[in-house]
C-alpha cells in the first residue's frame, strides 16, 4: 500500500501498535475501574462532559491526534478495496 497513494492509511498503520496499547488500556480502565475519559467545563456550576464513553470516541481523538482525517480514510479504504477487488476479478 502506498503512503503517497492512501497517506490516512500509511498514518493509521504507523501508529498501530501505540493504538492497540491504548485501546486495551480504555478498555480495562472503562470495564474494571468504570472510568471514562471527560473534561471540566466551568460555568457558574462546574461539571464534567464525557469526551470519551465508547472505544470510538477514542478512536476518533487518537486520528485526530496522529492527524488522520477520518472521512479521508474511509474513502481510502474504499478505493483499496475496490483496487483488491479488480485484482481479484482479473
């Protein structure tokens, strides 16, 4: 898979490895601990909004962070799949 050709792809794949790490922190710290991850917001009564509830939500944070633009990807994924499906039919 080209990085020039998909560059979302090639970010996504270079940071895998750091992604799994996290996603399975999340998730123990969501299923064992029930934490979440939320910030303050101040107002004239401070209170906590949920940032992340869900492992998509962090998703979506962890491709902002790598500077993955998630419509961009999937259109990318599109394309390759399209790409291995020609190939098949050759």
């Amino acid at each position: 898979m080209s990085g020039e050709r998909y560059p979302n792809c090639a970010k996504e794949r270079e940071h895998g490895e750091e992604w799994n790490i996290i996603a399975m922190f999340f998730e123990w710290l969501s299923e064992k601990k029930r934490a979440y991850l939320a910030r303050n917001e101040v107002s004239a009564v401070p209170y906590v909004v949920p940032v992340a509830i869900h492992l998509s939500d962090l998703m979506k944070l962890w491709h902002e962070y790598i500077g993955v633009d998630e419509a961009e990807l999937e259109r990318e994924r599109r394309r390759l799949l399209d790409e291995v499906e020609k190939k098949q039919r050759e």
